[in-house]
C-alpha cells in the first residue's frame, strides 16, 4: 500500500479528513505535505488538516477538522454537539467548537468559544469526533437560546437517558459559580421541573406543555397514569391536566390515522370518559397559532370557563 493510500485509507474512517500529524505517520515529509497542497492533490480545510481532491466533505468532515484545528483539547461544543447528539437546536449549518485559545483564522459558518475550564469528566466522544457531554451542551444551549428550546432539549435527554436530573444538578453544582453562560437557564427549567415527573414522550409533547403554561392552565403532568375509583389502571396519556381531569394525547399522522387508528383510540377514550375525564387530541395544526385554538378547545370542553 502506498502513503498516499494509507492516508486515504485513515480519511475514509474519519469523516474524509486527516492532519499533517496523520500524513507524516505515514512517512511523508513537510516538503511531501506542502507539494501535494500547491499542485492541488490535496485541499486545506483548515491549518494543518486536509481532504484529498474531489473527495465530498461532509459537516461532520469539517466539525472534525475544526476540533483538530483547535488543539488537542478542543471539543465540538454547543449548537454543534446538540446536532452529534441528536438534541433539539442542534445545527448543521455552522461549525461550533469550544477550546482553550485560536489562533488561526475564522472562516464563515465558523463559531468559536474560548474557554480554560472545559475538564476532562465533561468531554467525550460522537463519531470520532470529540464533544461536550450531553449535560455540558444543554447548559451550553442556554447560552444561544431561550428557555423553550432548552427545555425541548433537556426533556429530550431525560427521555432518552443520556441524562439525569441528578447529573445535570451535578453539573450546576460544580460549575454554577463560574458565572458561565447558560447556567442561569437550566437552572429556572430544573427549578420550575417537578422531579417526579416522568420526561414528555417526544419533544411535539413538551411544546403543548410549554403552550399551556404560557397560557396559563394549571400545570400539566406528563405520562399521566389515570385509575378509576378503586385504583384500576384506565389509561395513561401524554398530558393530564389533573385538577380539571382534561387528559391530552399528542395524535402524529402516523399513528392517529386510518381504521386500525379507530379501533385503536375509541375503546380507549371511552375508557377513560368512563371515569369522568375528558380526552382532547393535540395536532401539529393547534400549535401553529402559538396554541390559542388548543387552548380555546380546553376551556370549551373542560367545563372550567375561561383560566
């Protein structure tokens, strides 16, 4: 195998690119690196990392080569690790990295974050790609978004156990009194939580939560477990509104739809009307008007009048 074919060998694993370090490993010299990238065999994607010519560079190409860029301890951070680890406000349309100083140039779509404090217990690694822990980038998140997304996100987290509540006051705990940007957010959305109840069942679940409260309906439980008058299980549903026994079901295309949908559903809600609670179904479509048709159909079939 030639060096130029180990090289692109390496590529192929990580993400189509690779460094000077990588290309001297393979025996080639700074005089070899430098030629390959004046007759264009090689491009630059950042100082010191490369792709081979007509090689696609994906997002995930150039996250890692900024985090190469940046040094041995530099991490894709914020935005960036929010899309590596699949959370609400992550982006694909711009590189964001955390790390101790740059140096070099920025280039557009690129955002860099400067910070001495990052340790080692809140690094890891998505895809060969070194990122902040889930519980870092939901703090992070506060620092570019408002409390809405931020809280789609930790539900997102708590749901699919990349986290705790107890991890995340952990995180506070340790690095809440270094003044850090976003600290402030998760701490209002860990404080408002109530600890013993279960994460929402997707993030369509957590923003009618969010609607509700905005509008200020008494608050709603997610994963509700309704029991009749004895404490024999009926149902449980998405969203309770407990004082109002308004039960609320998040309905998606996929699976509210058809007859197997009706068969499904109508034994059920009759189940739980039986007990005198009242099953509302929740679209896409009542959200798109900040909720206010929602809202509108709680309070007429709530019996409760206006909140």
């Amino acid at each position: 195998m030639s060096r130029d074919e180990e090289i692109a060998r390496f590529a192929e694993s990580h993400h189509g690119v690779f460094t000077a370090t990588h290309a001297r490993a393979a025996g080639l010299s700074s005089s070899d690196i430098k030629w390959r990238v004046a007759t264009g065999r090689w491009q630059t994607v950042q100082h010191g990392v490369y792709r081979m010519s007509g090689a696609p560079l994906s997002w995930r190409g150039e996250l890692l080569a900024a985090c190469w860029a940046g040094g041995d301890r530099a991490v894709a951070s914020h935005r960036s690790a929010a899309k590596l680890w699949e959370l609400p406000g992550g982006r694909d349309d711009l590189i964001e990295i955390l790390c101790p100083r740059w140096r070099r140039a920025r280039h557009n779509g690129l955002v860099v974050h400067e910070s001495k404090a990052l340790r080692a217990l809140d690094i890891t690694e998505v895809d060969g790609i070194a990122v902040t822990t889930v519980e870092l980038t939901l703090l992070q998140l506060g620092a570019v978004y408002g409390p809405r997304t931020v809280e789609r996100a930790v539900e997102n987290g708590l749901r699919r156990d990349l986290v705790t509540i107890g991890s995340l006051r952990g995180l506070l705990h340790r690095v809440g009194r270094q003044g850090r940007d976003g600290v402030g957010v998760l701490r209002a959305i860990l404080d408002e939580r109530d600890p013993n109840h279960a994460p929402t069942d997707s993030d369509m679940e957590t923003e009618v939560l969010q609607v509700l409260r905005m509008n200020g309906f008494p608050k709603p439980v997610p994963q509700y477990v309704i029991r009749d008058s004895v404490g024999s299980f009926i149902a449980r549903v998405d969203l309770a509104i407990v004082e109002w026994k308004v039960a609320l079901e998040y309905e998606s295309i996929a699976w509210h739809t058809g007859k197997a949908a009706l068969f499904r559903d109508n034994p059920r809600r009759r189940k739980i009307m039986s007990v005198d609670w009242k099953p509302l179904g929740v679209t896409v479509d009542d959200l798109r008007d900040g909720g206010r048709r929602l809202c509108a159909d709680i309070r007429a079939n709530s019996g409760v009048g206006k909140v």
